[in-house]
C-alpha cells in the first residue's frame, strides 16, 4: 500500500510538472513556465563556461557524465564546449568536416547555449595555414600560437577565403539550429582590423540560415582597465561604420583585480560598456560572457586570494552586473584551468582533483534562489551593498554584504519581524547555513547573506 501510494505521487508530479522537466526544476523557480506550459530555459540569467568538456578522444560517455554533472548546477547557460571546435578543427579540410565532439556536447544537452561559431581560439582561414595540433604545439607558448591565429585571420576581402567562410558558417549553423538558438560571432575578436567585414558577414550568414536566431557580438575583453579600453575604442569604431545593425547582444568580458574598490571598477566598466553603445543610440541587451576571480592565493589575475574569497566573488560578480543591468552573466570557469594559464583556479570545480571547490556550491545556491530573477534593483552601495531581486513568483530576496562586519537594522524593507537568513559557502560544507533573525539585528560582513 505504502508503494502504490509513492507511485501515485510520483506520477501526480510528472502530470503536474511537465515530461521533461523533472531534475531540472530548482525548488525557488518552479513557477517559471510560459505561457504555453513549457519550461523556459532561456530565462536562466547566470552560466559558466571554459573547460567543461574534454578531448573527444577520452570517449563520449566521459562527455555525458560531465553533462550530467553540469545538470546538479541546474539550468545554467553553457559556454566554450572547450576543444575540437574551432574552425579548422571542424573543418580541418575543404571537403573533411568533424563535428564528433560537437554532436556528443550538443545533442545529449538541454541547457541553454551560447555557441561560438568560429570557437574559441580566434578566426583563421584554415586553408592555407598549418593548424594541426603538432605544428601549433611546436610554436612554442600560448602567446606564440596566438600570434599564430591572428597573423592567418581569414580574409573576407578575398572572393574565396570568404566564400569558404559561408560555407563554413551555414553548414555549422544549419547543423545545430533546432538546438541552438544563441550564436556568438568568435570569442574576443572585436580589435582585429578585419572584425566588421567578420562580423557583418556572419551576422548576414547566420540569420539567412536561421532567421530566428539570436546573435552576439563577440566581446571586448580585459584582465585590467588598460585592456578593455583598448577593445573600448575598438567597438566605438565599429559602432561608428553601422555596426549596431549586426548583433542582437552586446557583450563584453571584464575580471579585474580584486583589491582595493573592486565593486566600484565592475560597476565602472558596465558604465563604459554601455555609454559607448548609448554614444551611437544603439539599445542592445549586454551580456557579460566572461567574468571570475581565482582562489589561487598568488594569483596573476586576480591578485591575492583564497577559496573563502572566491566563494564570496562568485556572488559579488553576478550580483553587481545583473544591478547594472546585464541580461546574463557568465563565470569563466569551470573545470579547465592549470598553472600555466593566467585563470588558474578560477575554476569552479578543481582542475586537478574534479572536486567541487566552495565557489562551485555557492555558485549553485545563488542559481537556486535568483537564477530566474524578474528584476533586480540597487537599495545601497555605499558602505553597505543591498540588493534586491523579485522572483517569478514575485517573492523578494535581498543580498546583502559591508566592507566591515557590523549589525544593522532592515525592518524598513520587510512587514514580519523575523526573516531566514542563508549563508554563502565558504569551507567544505555542502548545504548552507540557514538562521531566523530578527529584521532589526541582522549581523552582515564581507561575506554576502540572501535574506528572504
């Protein structure tokens, strides 16, 4: 009796949710069905990417596992499959396609994607360099390749380097349309002279294949301000030839060092983002595809660190750039980092040991209680940083974090007296600490709570 009673439940569950969509519904978003009953995954405002997937010869069932394991973040938008999917990987001769790698990745996957079309290492012509994995690795370090890549950027004022361009990105596109829906024209690729002719092209090829398709720019980028006031001054100038008409989503990359007014220079690039495209009347969603802080405690990106630090950052970041107004953002990365890469332990799961890291938990609860957020707005940014996030369901959730531990009085912002405080992750626990607080004595510090 007992049996039949969990099976009747069960399948009460399954008529009321949806098939589909069992395993994917975070307790606190639930509610976000659209109009149609279906479950909209698009409406996920936080992803990660870098490093998730495998050389596709560790075999496809290591790829699935992998997916799986993305499942237990929840419905987080993916990004950079990781290698086997650039260009000349892809195509690596005019009549060879491989799309081994990509079809493992993409068909045994539900969560939403942003797709690079040329992938992640630039945009050469791969017919006329060499490409192969011997002769890039005998160019020495990654800088070497780098210069590599550029140097052979395809040409589109050359009739057939780019009539082997649309080629590629039809075939590419036309591949994966009834999957993906959100294409991004390369990864970081906004100073190359030839970025309009790259970019108005593969704007024009995609929407001719796939008019519904949804196009990103591809981003500024910058480890410091010097950086992105380059790449800055170079979407200006694009913005300046009419380029505004060849995106849907602008979208730009910022990490930063974290010392000193950290929370001010996020908000401060955002700023410069968006006034360059204001500059030229263009209103276009921002994304921020790439952001992170590493918890390697001498690292070159970020400054000093710690695992507790980056558990905190993991927050910070997200929250900080979804009040000034970005539609999505990213962390970078996941699992794929090593002491050779400026990103080293940026990770969210530990490169060398495929162990959860803190940040990897709380990244998972800040998803659970506002990765469907309706809107967000700023309440205090002084001292005090307090925000406040509406769920589908209408429900508030307030973050909250100081420069310096202190207890202060927010019973202005809540009708009951007492309200549940949970703590970010920032050890070896799995599950956060919960408490009830009286909304006149709630205790905040450097490290972000979520009070609801």
């Amino acid at each position: 009796m007992k049996r039949s009673k969990t099976i009747l439940v069960f399948l009460a569950m399954i008529c009321v949710m949806g098939t589909g969509l069992v395993g994917y519904l975070q307790p606190s978003i639930a509610n976000e069905i659209g109009d149609k009953g279906e479950f909209d995954k698009y409406a996920m405002h936080f992803g990660v990417n870098g490093g998730m997937y495998p050389d596709i010869r560790q075999g496809e069932a290591k790829i699935y596992a992998i997916t799986r394991k993305l499942d237990e973040l929840g419905m987080v938008w993916l990004r950079h499959p990781g290698k086997d999917t650039a260009w000349f990987e892809v195509q690596p001769a005019k009549e060879t396609w491989n799309f081994r790698k990509l079809d493992a990745v993409i068909n045994n996957n539900k969560h939403p994607w942003v797709i690079e079309v040329y992938g992640a290492t630039g945009t050469p012509y791969p017919f006329k360099g060499d490409f192969s994995k011997q002769y890039l690795e005998s160019l020495g370090g990654k800088r070497e390749i780098m210069d590599y890549i550029k140097a052979n950027t395809v040409d589109m004022s050359d009739p057939e380097q780019k009539a082997d361009a649309e080629v590629y990105v039809k075939t590419f596109v036309n591949r994966y349309k009834d999957k993906i829906k959100y294409w991004e024209i390369g990864n970081e690729g906004i100073q190359a002279p030839e970025a309009f002719d790259i970019i108005t092209n593969t704007y024009t090829w995609i929407k001719e294949v796939y008019p519904d398709a949804v196009v990103l720019i591809t981003a500024g980028a910058g480890d410091d301000y010097n950086m992105l006031k380059d790449g800055l001054e170079a979407f200006d100038s694009l913005l300046a030839r009419g380029i505004g008409d060849y995106f849907d989503i602008a979208n730009f990359h910022y990490y930063g060092r974290i010392e000193g007014n950290f929370e001010e220079r996020l908000e401060q690039r955002f700023d410069e983002y968006k006034a360059t495209m204001d500059k030229y009347g263009v209103k276009k969603p921002i994304w921020v595809t790439e952001t992170s802080t590493s918890s390697y405690e001498k690292s070159v990106l970020s400054g000093p660190s710690s695992e507790q630090i980056q558990a905190r950052h993991v927050v910070k970041r997200l929250v900080i750039f979804s009040a000034k107004g970005a539609e999505k953002v990213f962390w970078h990365d996941y699992r794929e980092t090593f002491k050779n890469n400026k990103f080293y332990q940026c990770n969210l799961v530990d490169p060398e040991t495929n162990i959860p890291k803190p940040a990897y938990y709380t990244f998972k609860l800040i998803v659970d209680k506002l990765g469907y957020y309706k809107t967000v707005e700023t309440l205090r940014r002084d001292s005090v940083r307090l925000y406040k996030f509406t769920t589908p369901t209408n429900k508030p959730i307030f973050v909250v974090w100081s420069s310096s531990s202190q207890t202060i009085d927010l019973s202005e912002y809540f009708e009951a007296k007492e309200v549940l405080v949970t703590h970010i992750i920032e050890d070896n626990s799995v599950q956060p600490k919960t408490e009830i607080t009286k909304t006149t004595n709630i205790h905040i510090s450097a490290s972000p709570i979520f009070i609801e």
